[in-house]
C-alpha cells in the first residue's frame, strides 16, 4: 500500500476537531473543508483499494502498522487484511456518500452534526482496522456515542425518546462486550486478537463459554437480532434520514465486521459449533427475519417499515454467516455489501421525500412521484432490488444465499426467504401507490424546509447522490462476479484464522 | 422424424411470429397512444428482447433476468391504464416467480445446472406451477380476466396473445417427454374456460375466458408428450396468437364505437366497421377451428397427437362444441343478430360511425385475417416455417367440413331457439377484494404480532437478561 | 471470591433498578451500578501484591501489579461517564417536551 492505513482513521479524525475551530472564524470555509476532506477521504480509500487490488487478488494483501513502534503482542498495532479493507472501503464510500447527501439536506447546527459524522467515520474505520480487542471496544463506543447523538439531532420528542432507547441498549450492549473482553484477558493476559485466536483454546471450557455468551449478546444487541430487535424502528424511524441510512447501511456492517472478526478469527469457530451455538444463532437470526418482514407490514412510516425490512435481512445474514461453509460466507458477505447499497438508498430517497413536505409522517409520502420523479423511480428500483428482481443486486445475493441453505439442507430458510420477498412486496406497495397518489398541484409546491440558498445547500446534492447509488445498485447487480475473487481470499482467511495469526504475531507462534 | 419437437426450429418460429404481431401491435398502437407512443414501442421491444432471451437461453440466471424482464414489460404497460391494476398483477406474478425461483433452486441443487428436460415428477410440478402463474393455468388463472377486461387493448392483445405462450415454450423445453397433470389441467381448462366464456357479458371478458380455452389445447398438446401434440402445441400458439391479437386490437375498436364492451349493445356493428367484422368472424372461426382457417389444423394435430389417450378425442368433440356455442352466442349478439333480424329498410339507413378507423388501425387487422386464411387454406406454409416435415395426417375435407357445418347448425338453432342466450349483465371481474383481503389480514396479524412483542420498554429489555441466562445455562449444563 | 460475589450483587442490583423502576433517572443509575460492577471486578481481578507498575530497573525481578486492567477501567470509566451525561442532557430536554420522565407514560419508548 502506498500509505499508511492509519491516515484512513486520522483523516476523520482530524477533520473532526479541525471543524468546529474553523466554524469559529469561517462558516463558509468550515463547509469547503467539509467536502474536501470527505473528497480526500474517499480518494484515500480508493487509493487503498486500487493500491492493494493485485495483493488482494494475489491473497497475500495484509498491512499492520505498530503504534509508537511497539510490536504486537506488546503494543497496540492496527492489522488491515482483506476483510478489513472490504468493510473500510464500504466504510469509506457510505460515508462520503452520505456526508455530500447531508450538505443539501441537514440546514441547522452543521458544525456539530459534522464533527459527529467524522468522528462516526473514524470510529467505523478503527474498527474494521484495529488488531486489538480492546481498542476494538473503544472504536464501538466512539461510533456508538456518536450516533447517539446523531440520532437525537432533530431534538423532537421522538428522536428524543429513541436516543434514550439505543442509548439503554447500547450501554448494555457495551458493558457486554467489556466484560467478554476483561474475561478473555484475565485468562489469557493479552488483548491481541491475533495472539487469542492462537491461544484461546488454553482457556477453560466454561470460561471460554462465558465470555463468548456475552460478546455475542453484546454484538446481537448491535446488530438488532430478534429479541433485541427493539431499538431498530424507533430509532431508524425518528433519526434523520442520512443517520437511519449510516446506521442501517454502514455500522450494521461493521457489527457484521466484529462478528465475524471475533468468532471466527478471534475464538474460532469450534467455539459456537461446539455449544451448539451456531444452531442457536441461526434460529433466531431466521425468527428476525421473519419477524422482520411481518412487522413490517402494519407500518405506516415509511423509515420503520424500512427499519424492520433492514431487521429482517440483517437477520438473514447472520443465519447465511452462521452455516460457516464457504458459499454461507460469501453469500453473507454478499448480501452485506448488497444490502448496504440497497438501504442506504432506500433511505435516502424516503429522506428527500419526507424532509421536503410537510405534515405529520405517516403522510409525507404522499405525491412523491409528483415531488421528484426521478427519486421516486430510485425508490422504486432499490425496492425491486431488495424483493430481489433478477438484473438488480438484491437478486443475486439472494440466489447464493439459497444455494447456501440448501447445501446445508436449512429448508425452512429457504421457505423464509421467498416469503420475505413476498412480504416484502406486500409492505413496498402501498408506498410505492402512496407515492403516486395527490394531483399535479403538489408538484408545485414550495418545498417547506428546503435549508437557506446558496451553492452548499441546492438539492443538486441530495438527488446527485441517490443517482449514484441507483448506478451502484445496477452495475453491482450487472457485474456480481467481480466479488467473486477477492471474496474468495477473504473467506480463506475466515475459515483458516491461522493466517491472521501470522501476519499479525509475523510467524511467532506459541505452542 | 425423431421423437420429440426440435426446439431450435421452433424457437425460431415463435420468435419470427413473435416479432410480427410486436409490428402488428404497434402498428396499431400508434393511434391508441398518442401521448406515451415512444414509451410503448420502448416497451415493445423490450418485451421481443425479453421474450427471445427466455426462449434460447439455457442458462438459469438469463432466463430469470428474461423472465422478470418481461413481468416488469407487461406490468408497466397495465400501469399505462391503471395502477391499483399493475400493483395486482405485477403481486400475482410475482408470487409465481418466487415459486419459479425455488423450482430452479431445486433444480440445481439436483444437477441441472442448464435448462435440459427434467426427470423427477415433483420437479416437473414445481416448474408447472411456477410457469404457470404467467401462462394462466387452471387455478392460477384468476389475473386474466379482471387485468384484460381493464388494460388498454393494445396491452390485452400482447399478453393474452403472446405474453401467455413464454411459460408453454419453457414448459415444452423441460418437459419434452409430457406430463399428466399437465394435460389433465388442459382439458379441464378447455371446459371450464368455454364455459365462462358462454356465460359473460363482456366483450374483453369473454376472449380473456376464451384464451383461457385455447390454452388449455397447447397445454393438453404438451402435457400428451407426443410429437403431433407438441406439433400442434407450437403451432397453436402462434395461430392463437394471431387469431387473438386481431380479436383483442378488433375489440379496442368496438369499445370505442360502441361505448363499451357489453356484448347486446354492438349494434350494427357490421355496418359501422365492416373491415374488422370481417376480422372478427375469421378470428372465431379460427378458435370455433373451422375448415380452411389456421385454427382447424393446429386442433386437429392436437386432436391427433391425443385422441388415444384417455378418450379425449371423444371429449375434444365437446370441446369444439362448447368453443362454437360461445362463439356463435357473441356474434349473434354482435355482428349477426342485426343482420338477420332488421328490416331490408332498416338496413338501408344511413350509417353514422363514430369512431371511424385508420388505416394503421385496419392494417393489423387484415394481415392477421390473411394469415389465418393463408395458413387455413395451405397448411405446408406453417410446417414450412418450423422446418419440419408434413406430418402426413389426411384431412379427410368433406366430411370435416359437414362436420362443421353440423356444429354451427347446432349453435345456430340453440341461440335461434332461445333467442340469442340472453344473461343478464354481471359485473366486471375484479381483484380488488381479494387483493384488499390480503393486505388486511396481513396487516390485521402483523398489529397483533406488534402488540405482543412490544409489550413495555421494560419487557423488552428483559429478553436480555433472559437470553445470557439461557445461554450460560445451555454452555454449563446441557 | 467476596470480590466476585459483590460483582454479582452489584450488577443484579443495577439490572433490578434497569428492569423494574419507573423512573428513567432511577434506570441510568442502574446502568450505571451495572458499569460500576463490571469495573469493579475488573480491577480487582489482579489482587497479587506488588509494586508500582513501573519496572524498576534497578530490582527487574521484583513483582509488579498488572497495570493493564486499570488503564482499561479508567478508558471505560470515561466512555460510561460521557454515555452518562449525554443520557442525563436527553432526559431533561425529554423532560421539558414531555413533562414526564415515567417510563409507563412516555409511550414513545414502548414502539
């Protein structure tokens, strides 16, 4: 690589606090600076990718970086293999995207909201790239406070209530991951990742089992799998639509991320296969998804019914993940990039309907078609994706996804699946009807909440960016095979952790 | 000649008609569409794309893309006239793809990893079900009429006509050697599609019910497995296709003639547009398969390749009666009852026409009318185009002919005798309820599933302790 | 031992005031007594006694508390301290829409 992976993080990060010091004298320059850092940003990652595509294709792509020039297993050091360049380029790109979305579309308190969506930013890169389990909790609750706070933006009663709920749940979640973490070290005495999945079957069984019981509970709080599932309507239905998009698109992935760096590089699989747990966690992961689509049905707020379809395949994923065979994986991690185009669309086309009318929500949708034809056809696109119409990507991950279940003989997901997708059908209808409904007058309308004029606020920017990932979603759905290869090289990573071991500990291996 | 059909040739056969009734239907919808013209040829030649890739791709995923491709085509021409409409039937059909979807996921998790004939009988019932969403079959048929009596006539011509014939070209492609089942839901179709038929009041709603019947021959020609069956099974598609088209483009003008479809207020109907009269008649003729039209030969295959299984050669004669009998009752109504029944002088009286033709309007109409003659009258022409041999079977012409003529004396003294069959009107079929009843039951279930999962914040935060607890307890003592 | 049973306490404590108080006031304590209980376990996991984390260069040998435990609780302290006041600042916003910090009758919490 042609730089260091830790600008990736330090990048947001520096944005971040420069921000609200340039707001002091400039307001206009502060806005500059927020689109050229995004822009840079976007192009070191790129760089990142382009640089490490032939390694990555190759197989032997991994960079670490030792901070202050401490080795592992003594010092913090950051370890970027090729799943991590994965969930850092999703990273990268949904947070570009949606920071270019907001300059058109979040018309108050920008220099705080900004602050928080770099330090978002930053905390999602330092997850997928940390080598080191407690900085990796540290990068959890720097994005989680975060987006406490992101969500909380509008101050309404609402978001208000919905912070309070994932902020309970969050902490709870937290707390879970802490104690996992302190467990493993008081066993072992080390909190590299790499150095625990060497040594994590020296640990007695029943603490093995402990601490693994609560990262998992922790991380299924995160990801909002069935009986967590709680927080995800309110929070996803009441928090601005750019943030429903960043949670739903970018750090319900990233918790896919942790889940798959903790248990099957960190602990090893045998962990959950051995407990029984793999059946566990594909029985609830399938009763959310389902669960998912059928809630989904009564809603009439357009952000909740698409916080519990993202409930429901969130759910799937975890079920594919959980068959650990090499088509589950890539199916999972398929549908994880899908799925992140998908929502994040979904998201931010419903968010330029309902920001630009007014009226109580469940109404906001009315005349979309006549708002914005175009933006509403996205809409319509990004739905056929998601109940999987074959050229669009949905449909793909979807075919792998069955082929994953039915290798492994899990008949009742497949039946699951056909039906989310006709559920899902069922509940994107009446919206899509919605949408067409009102007269030609509405089109005349005077946006109500349309922020002040000038060049940082026209909604060339918030249309711009969901024509882009209308591009996205199609090309992706026309060019699948492209992940083909590099999947290939991360999923041999995930099934033999022995890899990750050496590059981190460089060949030191205890017996 | 060998056992089965060769599907290349025939491939190339419906597609060559294919892209010839697209022309037809176009050429007639430049005046029907003013405003979205441009949209529908687009859509018309996605729809050919479409319908070409479904025909001779043989792999999966092509033939899903094609196949959704053509789904969404048709559903976005409904949406031209109605979009609760477009919503009901883009649902329904996509029902039958998911079950399409999970018949190629078994199918490949068998071995078939390109689209060849299958083996196992629970496979081939999968695929029939999920073809057959799109195809009309019996019990998967309920779209047909209510989406045809509302869709502009254009839209009505192309799915009825041709959009239907996609699943019974992938059916005769997976299932080459029959299926009893399949040919069982034919003939019941034939029966219970004439009978609607007989019984509407609805222009629209009477040829949606009639293609239903004339399905139910192609699919009893490919459920029978053999070659004459699957002869007849082909050409009958593209000879309903064409019969269809020019009834369906036809009954686009009559509405807008007549004010509406019901069938006892076409009055004069002939006088006023005698060019598609003419059209209209030789279309029934066809289905009725009168002698020296191309409807007679493709039934008569059929009739061949079938009539030792299962006495259905003695029930296809029931079959021809019930198609006259709905047939003649229309133009009575329609076409023949101002003829016979209005004086010489009534005759004579100026004919005012309200809607007055085009030529691209009465150009569709003549070349399927000569099709049909032209096939009707040289019967090689069709084998010609498949590139096949005559099959060699005799028409024996006279008594064929008295044959019909007996059928028709048979409808003629019916409808004479009972005056033309008189039903009072029925309302036009329509999807809403069911549809209305989906939604609210799903609704209904999913609030109840809401209530009980969301009880209180605190309840909902119990199901963490519970779940570590249960989780420890599994790890220490199971 | 009488350590990990005043973790056990504590956390079921805080967890009781999480699940069965009415008052969101009274829940964030909970939360917090459940934090507070993690941290306290976790340092008092190295109980050995010892020196000052700081290898002394002159005796190496001698023993030495294990400092990590601690740089680990106080990173958490600050992050569930900043969780905490940023949860108290939404309770009293919600407090001035709402009037109400009922956990029963903010209805919004529930859906």
């Amino acid at each position: 690589m042609i730089f260091s992976p830790l600008l990736l993080i330090l990048l947001p990060l520096g944005t971040a606090f420069l921000i609200p010091l340039v707001d002091l004298f400039h307001v206009e320059t502060r806005r500059l600076m927020v689109i050229i850092s995004a822009s840079f940003s976007l192009f070191l990652g790129f760089a990142a990718l382009w640089s490490a595509w032939p390694e990555l294709l190759a197989g032997t792509f991994f960079h670490s970086y030792h901070l202050s020039g401490w080795l592992p297993p003594l010092g913090i050091n950051l370890a970027f293999d090729s799943l991590g360049l994965l969930f850092s380029s999703l990273v990268t790109l949904f947070s570009f995207l949606i920071i270019v979305y907001s300059i058109g579309f979040i018309g108050h308190h920008e220099g705080k909201y900004y602050v928080l969506l770099f330090l978002f930013q930053a905390g999602c890169q330092g997850i997928v790239m940390t080598g080191d389990i407690f900085n990796l909790y540290v990068f959890i609750e720097l994005s989680a406070i975060t987006s406490y706070a992101l969500i909380a933006f509008e101050r309404d009663r609402s978001s208000l209530e919905a912070t309070i709920k994932y902020m309970v749940y969050g902490i709870l979640a937290g707390v879970f991951i802490f104690l996992g973490i302190i467990i493993i070290y008081r066993s072992l005495g080390t909190l590299n990742i790499a150095e625990i999945a060497d040594n994590f079957h020296r640990i007695p069984l029943t603490l093995q089992r402990t601490s693994v019981v609560f990262l998992l509970t922790g991380l299924l709080i995160k990801l909002g799998v069935f009986p967590f599932h709680f927080w995800m309507a309110k929070v996803y239905g009441s928090a601005p639509a750019s943030i429903s998009a960043l949670l739903s698109g970018t750090l319900a992935k990233v918790n896919i991320y942790i889940l798959l760096r903790l248990f099957w590089v960190g602990t090893g699989f045998s962990v959950l296969r051995e407990a029984g747990w793999d059946r566990f966690l594909l029985g609830i992961a399938l009763l959310s998804t389902i669960l998912g689509h059928v809630l989904a049905l009564r809603e009439r707020e357009v952000k909740r019914m698409l916080a519990f379809s993202s409930m429901g395949h969130m759910g799937m994923i975890v079920a594919v993940l959980s068959l650990n065979t090499p088509l589950g994986l890539f199916a999972g991690l398929l549908h994880a990039v899908f799925h992140a185009l998908m929502k994040t669309g979904l998201f931010l086309s419903a968010g330029y309907f309902l920001r630009f009318r007014e009226g109580p929500k469940e109404k906001r949708f009315t005349g979309a078609a006549y708002r914005k034809l175009p933006i509403f056809i996205g809409f319509i696109i990004f739905a056929l994706s998601m109940i999987g119409i074959p050229p669009l990507n949905g449909f793909f991950s979807k075919w792998f996804t069955m082929q994953a279940f039915l290798e492994k003989d899990v008949y009742p997901a497949i039946a699951l699946i056909y039906s989310g997708n006709i559920l899902g059908l069922i509940y994107y209808l009446p919206f899509v009807r919605q949408g067409m409904l009102g007269k030609e007058s509405i089109m005349k309308q005077k946006s109500t909440s349309s922020p002040t004029p000038g060049f940082f606020y026209q909604e060339r920017f918030v249309t711009t960016v969901v024509y882009i990932l209308i591009l996205l979603v199609m090309s992706s759905g026309l060019l699948p095979f492209v992940f083909q290869e590099p999947f290939e090289v991360m999923i041999a990573e995930l099934t033999e952790p022995i890899r990750y071991i050496e590059h981190v500990l460089g060949g030191i291996i205890h017996e | 000649m060998s056992d089965t059909i060769p599907i290349i040739e025939a491939s190339h056969f419906l597609m060559g008609f294919g892209i010839l009734l697209m022309l037809l239907i176009g050429t007639y919808a430049s005046r029907y569409y003013q405003v979205q013209r441009n949209l529908f040829y687009l859509l018309l030649a996605f729809f050919t794309l479409s319908f070409g890739v479904v025909i001779y791709t043989t792999d999966w995923i092509y033939f899903l893309i094609a196949w959704e491709g053509i789904t969404i085509i048709t559903t976005a021409m409904i949406l031209l006239a109605e979009r609760r409409l477009a919503a009901q039937y883009f649902l329904i059909q996509f029902v039958g793809s998911n079950i399409l979807y999970f018949a190629i996921i078994m199918a490949l998790g068998e071995g078939y990893s390109n689209i060849v004939p299958l083996e196992e009988p629970w496979l081939q019932m999968l695929f029939i079900l999920g073809l057959g969403t799109k195809s009309a079959l019996l019990g998967l048929h309920f779209w047909l009429p209510p989406v045809h009596s509302r869709a502009h006539a254009p839209v009505s011509a192309l799915l009825s006509g041709w959009s239907v014939n996609v699943g019974f070209v992938m059916m005769l492609r997976l299932l080459p050697e029959g299926n009893n089942i399949l040919f069982f839901i034919g003939l019941a179709m034939i029966f219970y599609g004439g009978a609607m038929a007989f019984f509407s009041t609805d222009y629209q709603v009477l040829l949606a019910y009639s293609t239903l019947s004339q399905l139910g021959y192609i699919a009893l020609g490919i459920g029978s497995g053999t070659l004459l069956g699957q002869i007849g099974a082909v050409l009958h598609m593209v000879v309903h296709g064409i019969a269809k088209t020019t009834l369906f483009l036809g009954s686009g003008l009559w509405e807008k003639e007549c004010n509406g479809r019901i069938i006892y207020r076409f009055e004069r109907a002939f006088y006023r547009h005698p060019v598609n009269a003419v059209s209209t008649i030789a279309g029934f003729s066809s289905l009725m398969g009168m002698v020296f039209l191309a409807g007679f030969h493709t039934k008569n295959l059929i009739k061949h390749g079938t009539e030792d299984i299962y006495a259905t050669g003695f029930l296809l004669y029931g079959a021809t009666l019930i198609t006259v009998l709905y047939a003649m009752r229309f133009l009575w109504w329609g076409i023949l009852k101002d003829m016979v029944m209005k004086s010489v002088q009534n005759r004579r009286e100026k004919i005012t026409c309200t809607y007055p033709p085009s030529v691209s309007e009465h150009v569709p109409l003549i070349i399927g009318t000569a099709l049909l003659l032209a096939f009707g009258i040289y019967p090689p022409l069709m084998y010609m185009f498949l590139q096949l041999e005559d099959p060699g079977i005799v028409i024996l012409w006279w008594p064929t002919m008295i044959e019909n003529i007996l059928f028709l004396v048979v409808g003629i003294a019916l409808l004479a005798l009972t005056e033309g069959l008189f039903f009072p009107l029925k309302p036009v079929p329509s999807l809403n309820r069911m549809l209305g009843l989906v939604i609210t039951i799903s609704q209904k279930v999913s609030n109840s599933i809401f209530q009980l999962l969301f009880p209180s914040f605190q309840y909902q935060l119990l199901w963490i302790p519970l779940i570590i607890l249960f989780l420890l307890l599994w790890t220490n003592f199971i | 031992m009488i350590y990990s049973l005043c973790f056990v306490a504590l956390f079921m404590i805080g967890l009781y005031s999480i699940l069965a108080q009415r008052d969101l006031i009274k829940m964030v304590i909970g939360l917090n007594l459940v934090e507070g209980a993690v941290f306290f376990w976790t340092i008092t996991m190295v109980r050995e006694a010892g020196g000052v984390p700081i290898v002394d260069l002159a005796f190496p040998e001698l023993p030495m508390v294990d400092p990590i435990p601690q740089a680990l609780t106080l990173t958490a302290i600050v992050i569930s301290a900043s969780t905490t006041a940023l949860l108290l600042t939404i309770i009293v916003e919600l407090n001035r829409m709402a009037r109400t910090i009922e956990i029963d009758s903010l209805k919004g919490l529930r859906e």
